[in-house]
C-alpha cells in the first residue's frame, strides 16, 4: 500500500472510530483518531498476521496498552477483514465481542487491557517467550498512551525489557499530549520521554505520527535495530482531523458532539481493505510431556510447604516442557531456586518489580505456556491489579505466596501475608489453595497445573509436620476429615499452620471429653460446601482458624457454604485481629489468638452458649 | 565531627548492627553494614533533628525506605541519644519497640517500611508537604537500597520529584551489588542508575560510599541543589568490614556467623555519641478551622454519589485548612476537581501513578495534614501494597474509589471495580462506607476525615435518587432501616446502588404481601451488629444484595456479625458472579442477578425453603 492509501486508511480508520462511538453512544473515538495513521502504516506494511488462524505460532502480537483506544482497534480489524462493517457498529452493544476495552472474547486479543500501564509489561512477556521459549521470529507491537508513562509498571517493562535485550519488541507511543482531565505531564516533549526511554536501554525514535513516510521509516529502522527494543514516539494529535475536538480539552472519551459532520469533514466512509502480510510458517517447538514423579515426604518429618514448593515445581517442570518459573528476586526465599538451578532456560529472574513478574506470566500464558509466579504472599499485593486485569483476561496461570500470616515470626507485618486470600478469592473464577504439609503441597501443586484461571497457592516460611502419606490424594474443591465420631460436638477448621493448632486443640478437648470434629480445609476457593454441611448437620458449631486478616479468607469461605438459604452453624472465627510486631512465631499465633489454647477457649465458649 | 571520627562512627554503626543482630538471632546487619558510613555522615553532619521532640516542625525526616536495614537505623539513634544500648538489644524481642522492620511504633519512624520500593514515594509526599503545604526548611533524606530500584514505583517517585523540582529530598542510594539471591541487575555500575535518575529531572552524585570526606561533599552538594532533588548513588559492599560477610553471597538476611569475632574485626565497642544539629525554630502554618457547610439535595433529585463527593470535598476544603486532595489523573470522573478549582494549592495531581498517589498521601498525613486520595474503585488495586503498608504505619488518610461495580454499564471490566470492598475489608484497623444518596455521601464524608486509620469511601458513576433529607444523620457503625413493619418476614440488605434495587424489590414484594424489611447498610466496616441481629431475630431471613465480587464485600460483612456463636439467619448472597462485558447500567444489574428482580426471586425461594 502506498502512501497516499496508507493515508486514507488512516482517515477510514478515524471515521470508523467514530462511527463506532457514535452507534455506541460512548467511547474513546479521539484517543482513536490520534494514533490510527501509526497503526494503518503497521497494519498495511509492517504487521504479520494472519486473521484466520490466531493461533499461527508464526503470527506477530498487536497490544493496544491504551485499551480505551478500542475503536481504533476494531476499525483495524475491520480493514484487515476480521470483522464486518456491521459487527463494529455493535461496539459496546450487549453481547458483542466488541467490548467498551478489548478482551480475548476476540480470538485476536492476547489479553484484556484498559487499566493503564498493563500492556508493555505483558507484551514484555510475550516477547520474552518468543526469544527464550518458542523460540519464533514473531515480533510484538505495543501501542501506549502517553498518560500511562506514569505509571511504574511501565518503567519496571522498560527496564526488564532493555535489559533482556528484546528487539522483537516495539512499543509505540502516542503522544497526544491530552489526557482524560487535561495536558499531560510532559505534553509534547518528545524529549522527555526518548532521555527517559533510551537510559533504559532501548533504542527511541521520535517522529510525526501523522506522517505516515516518516512512520514507515520507523517500524522499518525498529524491525532493523539489533540487541534493543525500539520505542517510536510520536507526536500527535488527539481527535486528528475533526476541528471540533482536535487538540481539544473536554473531548476526552465521549462520541463526538456531531458524528456525521465529522465523517464529512474526514472525506466520508471509505471501505480499503488491507492485505496484512502473512506471517512465516514456524512451528512452536517441541514441549516434553512425561511421567511427573512428585517428592515424597516421610509423616513425622518436619518440612516447611515452601520447600516443598520449590521440590514439586521442579519435578514439574522435569515432566512438562511447559512449565515456567517466574520469581520477584526472593527465589531463595519462596524455594523456586530449586526450578531455576534444574531448568535455567525455563526461569525468569524478574527482580523486585512485582507488577512487571505476575505481567510476565500473563503474557507467556498467552503463548500457551504454564507459568507459576512466586514471591512473598504480601507482595502479590503490589500486582492486585494485574492479578484482577489476568482474570479478565481468562489467564490461565499459577502464583504461589510464601511467608503466609504471622506465623513468618520476627520480620514484623511488612513481611505478613494477611490479606492475600481475600485478595485471590475475590477475584474471578480463581482457586485458592492453602496446603499444611509437604505431601499435600505437592499434590496441589499437580492437581492446579492445568486447572484454567488464576490459582493461588499459598505457603508457609516455617517447618511443620508432615501428617499426609506421599499416596494420599486431594483435589480442588476438596478437604480432608482428620477427626471424625458420631459423638462430635463441634467442628475446628483449619488450613496451612492452624490446622496443626486446629489438631492440638481437639487433642486437648479430647481430654475433657470434648469430641471435636477436624476439617482440613486446604481448598479455600473453591470451598468443599458438601463436608462442611455434614459437620453442621452433625456438630451445629464451628470454630475456624486462620492466619490471615478476619475479612475474606477462610472464615469467610466456610460461611459462604451457607448462602444458598440453609441454616448455618453456630461459629466462632479466629482470625489475625492485631497489629503484629516482633515476636517469634509460636508466639505471633498466641499474640493473635490463633493457636491450640485460643481455639480450645472458642470451642469451650461455643458449647456453653448451649444450643 | 572529623572524618577519622565519622570512620569510627561508622564502625560503631557497624558493631551495633551486629550485636543488635546476634542479640536477635535475625535481622540484616549484612545490608545495614554496607550503609553505615552513609548514614553516620548524614547524622553527625548534614541531618537536623532534635530527638527529644520529633514533633517538631521544622525537623528533618529520614525515611528508611531499605526497611531491612532496621539494625542501622536503631544503632544510629543509639549515636543520637534516643534509644540505650540495653534497648538496641531488644530488637526484634516480643515487646520491643524496635521491630524487625521500621514502624511508628518509634516516635521518629514516620511511616512504616519493609515493603520495598515505598519508602522513597513516601519521602516524596513529605518533601511535597515540605514544599507546598507545611512551607518550611526541611529537608527529606531516604535511604534507598539497590535491589528496591527495581520497583516501578521507585519511577513513579522520581518522576513525580523530578517534575515538582522537590529539592528538599535526597535519595541515597546504597548500591551494595548484592539482593536477597545473588546479584542485582546493575551491580556495581553506578552510572546506569544516574543515567536513569538524570533523565527524570534529577541532579545526581556518584560516590564511594566508604569514603566519608566524598560522602560529605555529596550531601552538601545535595543541601545546595536548587530545583532538583538530587541522588546520591553510593558503592558500597555489603557486609563491610567483615571478612566472613563482606561482598559474599549467601549473607543476606542473618546474623554474622561469629559475632564476637567480627565485633573485634571492626576494632571492638564504640560509644561514641553524637550532638546532632537541632532544626531551625520554625512554625507550620495556621490551618483554618471553621464551621462545616455541606452541600444538601432536594429528596426526589437525581445526583451520583461521585457528584456529591466532589461537592462535600470543596465544603470540606473550605472549613478546613488540613484538607488536602490528590488524584491519580481522573479528577474529571472522580469529581475531586470541584476541589482542584477551589483549592488549587492543596490540590494534588498525581498523573496516573496510584502508588505515587498513596504514597503521596501517607506522607502528608505524617505531617499531619488530612488527605483525600482519590481514583477509580478498580485503579486503588494498583496501590494495595501502600494501603496495606498505610495501616502498618498507623497512617490516617481517607481514600474514595469511584466507577463500582458492574453499574457503571458500557466500559466493561476493567473500568469496574468489583474488588474494592474485599481489600479495604482486609485492611487492619480500616473503615469502609458505601453511600447511596448524595446526602449520605456528603455526611459521611464528614464522619470520616478525622477517623483514625485508613478510611475508604465507594462511590458511584450513575445518578441515584436522592431518598435522604439533608438534616438526616449517619454514622460510622451505623445502618438505616427503610422498611420495618412487626410482620417483616425477609430482610433485603443492600448498600449504594443496590440498595435502591432492594427498595423496588420491597415494593414489588409488598405486592405479593409479603413484608420485606429493608437495611441500608451504608457503613460496611465497622457493620452494625445490632440491627442486623435484631433483622435475624425478627424476620429469620436474609437476602443481601451487591455490586461486587461475592467474596469480601457486603454479604461477608453481614455474616461477620454472626460470627460470635450467634445463630445466624438463612442467607441468600447475591453478587457479581459472572465475567461482565459491554451493557448498559441497568442491564448490567440484570445480567449480574443483583437487580431488583434477582431480590425479589431470592426473597421468594427463601421463603419457599420454609423455616
């Protein structure tokens, strides 16, 4: 395509823009017009792509970071002949594909975007399972907002991607200079941003990206630009091509205030097609697929689960070519060393930079790999919304928390992973798990390996006892009754370190001749409503115990086994209600009222209200 | 002091490192040893602080934002006369005042840090209080370590001081080469951090952060740096001074093998104390103070409770001179602009950066002013890790998350905060409000800007009926009833949007003569208790109602209350399950169940259930 079709495609692609918004009655049609001539020269010379097989492993990535910018997106698709002039008139309409922010209900959507500074970072993953997983020539295109070089996520891509080296990766910045309420910080010092980009190691091109000549150049000199990733940043201008919002303030994500004469004054509709440049025929390589001989543990040993994390990931990535290690420089710490020293080619050093580790993962997922991600459980906190941003972009992928509650000991609250299974329950479709022992653990870890979503898996810095044989097996959903008569009055529940207190205390009550029930409940999300049931019907009392914040972890789950109308047992809940300082760590579960005593007062408490 | 003396100082920084670390049986005296000419040059020459009052307004601040380094910063205070050397040997003891980690626990702790990457955010809001509020000299020392460089919010912190000309901070920086498993990303080239560092706006300095003259000249070049804040980007080796330790790997994080043998390496027990420069006697500005007028709305009017917020904030603003607001570049939709044009010099524009945001405002309010941090509901995820670390540090700040829930209708997912309620739950010590008039938002604003502790604010995109007078009252704890009659048969509970549905929801059931009683249960954290058990006794059943994620939010809420042995009432729980796409508003409620003919269906099965 020439230039001058290159230009008129970038006027079809505004005028669809706004059509789109204008059908909708909402959207983002200006943010749309400033980058539509960058992505009409990448779509009709640079691109390849080829839209009736996603799934082509050959195939280049497109990630619009600036997801409000989904118009444009559509328009793209229709002038690539993915979807009709009809289906982009349903944008934001019940039920279609074509949502307010671009999500994989489009086959050619890696992953959903909208909140701002997530693209880059996944796109980071993605292009790193290209150099160092599949192994493929496919590049990966990023298209960024200027609003969005605030965010730190942004800079963690910057610096992960320089340093990885990654010239298959372009990101290309739109600086429109205005953002939802007003300038930008930099507005349109290009300079700002290529100083800023360039010590990051990476290679910057600054052009007028109204000017397609010169934006050819540049995908060109990006595609040609060794051992660095490229950042095109281009000089726009928002709502391109309409006077009444062009470089205008107030016309920030709304349709514009007269879509026909805007259509007009764009030169009408127009219906170019574009030959996007197949990509080359590549295959994925090969990924071993064996027997997984799991670590066993002898009972009565002590083992912390965290080892056991890093023994089982091991012998999983032994087994399965697919599997992945990512870690936020505490592999030491959260054991994934183990992975990293066995399978080096397949672990992922990702630094301090939580947002940039758990983004990873979301991107190399999109490439069909099987990530596991870990850190500390309380700096999972620092990703919370790449965590809720990889639900909805249906990721499937694996985070592993260690150092759970205050059982870590001395280190104090800032270590304490309290809130992480709120956290991870309250996002969509995920799994929650929270094992007590090494062999469990392990299990776990093989049972939520191919489970679809977002699994949690959480561990425990300390050492406890191993009470599960190497032969027992436990699934998603499920729990496990230790303690079990028909005389039982009433039922603790425990998961990970207080299921051992959960144990003593019905070995003290025993000794009143209190009978108390036991229930592992190592699935947290989803939670096994049908034991629990049983127990109620059985004991009418609950006593839960959990390492954790009382708002959203397992006490939480338990009730929610009685929200379908059922009458729900008497409960009592141990929960971390304090503000942990130093202390050590049987102390710290003391302190908190979390331990064996604690729990034997609750269950006294419980059965002397009477029934 | 003379610099052989700062040598000797540094030494005894190190040996009470040391033997606070070996006293304790952990810590990190390895990554405190490494900083210690730093910081005893910054304490003997250039910090002013007068320890027996840390109130004092003019003094300076010292953020450890390498909170691990906890045994170097308690040895300092020990060189400055504020802690005894018997109480540097309870560090990390049940009881202590001197936690793993820096908390406020310490009267000269600022904010809590641990969680690496914030201290220099926070450092940033102190210096921006410096600056623009509080209008004095002082001056913003942050210890940063190198590993923490990593974090994109470190980026965000030098973006937005760079951007601010803050020249009141100084960063040091204590590149030691080695984190937590091996290796940083830059080790010891010190240029590639001021490479990065300049380009953001700041002056830096390179130095041997061993050699305590050139450590001098580079504070002093800091204090005379005007419009920029300055880096000092210092080599160091980690565990200095000990051989066993010193630039060794497989150090990190314990004791020193053999203490007494390292104490006498580093030339034995130094008491050296240190007159440290008192602060200019200075006075923070006069904070008006006057009578409270809050916007009022005519019942029967519709208005979003984003509308009202904007409104009572300007009110408050106002009345109040310790009112301060920030945003994270969506005061537009937030409507906390209605703030920025009244009260522009106490308006706050963080771009969108939200752990910059948060960051900004944990800062100001350790120095005492009164925040507003403002974004959407589903953006304040971004910052979880500072909300959470904000309630370590005992902070005192108000947020408000606009957009909840699926009700504000075509944006789609990532737009929705869905996941808000569970993580404010979870938070220690927090509040969490959720108006659903335009009255109550504007009192409920009220009661929270002097509640102790992080308090969160939900509102609204969509107008709501305003169903209150002006002159009615609402406190924290608090809950409304709306419809009570003695024959109620099922409690709708609702709050924000969903309230309004359980309204239409009582009237349609009136209908079918069925008495439903109705809550608002406007104040979700703390919850009340007494008229949610008073609804258990007199109607036996539940149907709560809400826009979020069924996990941590309204319904967990509701059930804590009977978490007390309590029986509880038959609950039906109705929440966002399903994955919500492009739809408008009400559509939104109806996809999602949570509309007012979901309420009444539940309603209707719970009764069916019998009793």
């Amino acid at each position: 395509m020439d230039y001058d079709n290159l230009r008129e495609l970038g006027q079809q692609l505004r005028v669809d823009a706004v059509r789109a918004a204008d059908a909708a009655g909402s959207g983002h049609p200006t943010s749309s017009m400033s980058a539509a001539d960058l992505m009409a020269v990448l779509l009709a010379r640079h691109l390849h792509y080829d839209f009736g097989e996603p799934a082509r492993p050959g195939n280049d990535h497109l990630v619009f970071s600036k997801g409000h910018a989904s118009p444009l997106l559509y328009a793209l698709y229709k002038a690539g002949g993915a979807v009709t002039d009809e289906e982009l008139l349903t944008f934001r309409a019940e039920g279609s594909r074509l949502e307010g922010h671009p999500t994989p209900q489009l086959p050619w959507v890696d992953v959903a975007t909208g909140s701002l500074g997530q693209g880059l970072p996944v796109g980071v993953g993605i292009a790193l399972a290209g150099k160092h997983l599949d192994r493929l020539p496919y590049r990966v295109w990023v298209l960024c907002g200027d609003s969005e070089m605030a965010e730190g996520s942004m800079w963690e891509a910057f610096e992960h991607a320089g340093h990885e080296r990654l010239d298959n990766l372009t990101a290309v910045i739109d600086v429109n200079r205005l953002g939802q309420r007003g300038p930008t910080r930099h507005e349109w010092d290009l300079d700002a941003y290529a100083h800023r980009i360039r010590s990051f190691g990476w290679h910057t091109v600054e052009v007028d990206g109204h000017d397609v000549a010169a934006v050819d150049e540049a995908y060109a000199e990006a595609r040609s630009t060794a051992l660095r990733p490229t950042a095109i940043i281009a000089r726009t201008r928002k709502g391109r091509g309409v006077q009444a919002v062009e470089d205008r303030e107030g016309a920030h994500g709304k349709p514009l205030p007269d879509a026909a004469e805007a259509i007009a004054e764009l030169g009408g509709r127009r219906d170019l097609a574009v030959d996007v440049a197949p990509p080359p025929d590549v295959r994925a390589p090969h990924r071993a697929h064996e027997d997984l001989v799991l670590p066993h543990y002898e009972t009565g040993d002590s083992v912390a689960t965290r080892d056991a994390y890093g023994a089982a990931l091991t012998a999983l990535g032994a087994a399965r070519g697919d599997v992945v290690a990512l870690d936020g420089e505490v592999s030491d710490s959260t054991r994934s060393r183990a992975f990293a020293k066995d399978h080096p080619d397949r672990f992922f050093e990702c630094y301090i930079a939580e947002q940039q580790l758990v983004a990873a993962g979301v991107g190399m997922q999109a490439r069909g790999w099987t990530p596991f991600v870990s850190t500390f459980a309380a700096f999972l906190t620092r990703a919370h919304d790449f965590v809720r941003m990889a639900a909805v972009s249906r990721a499937s992928l694996n985070f592993a928390g260690s150092h759970a509650g205050v059982a870590i000991g001395e280190d104090g609250p800032s270590q304490m992973g309290l809130e992480d299974l709120a956290m991870f329950r309250a996002v969509h479709d995920s799994t929650v798990l929270y094992p007590c022992d090494a062999n469990q653990t392990a299990r776990l870890m093989s049972a939520m390996t191919d489970r679809p979503g977002v699994n949690y898996l959480r561990t425990s810095r300390g050492a406890t006892p191993v009470i599960y044989g190497p032969e027992e097996r436990f699934q998603v959903g499920g729990s496990t009754v230790l303690r079990s008569s028909d005389a039982d009055q009433v039922t603790l529940i425990g998961a990970g370190v207080t299921l051992h207190e959960a144990l003593a205390a019905a070995d003290r009550l025993a000794e009143e001749d209190i009978a108390a029930r036991v229930i592992d409940l190592y699935s947290v999300k989803p939670v096994d409503a049908e034991t629990l049931h049983t127990a109620a019907d059985a004991t009418g009392r609950f006593v839960t115990v959990e390492d954790h914040r009382p708002e959203g972890g397992l006490g939480d789950a338990v009730l929610e086994a009685f929200t379908d109308g059922r009458r729900a047992p008497r409960v009592a809940r141990l929960a971390v209600r304090n503000l942990p300082a130093s202390a050590g760590a049987e102390r710290q579960l003391a302190i908190a009222g979390i331990d064996a005593e604690a729990i034997v007062g609750a269950a006294r408490r419980l059965l002397a209200a009477g029934d």
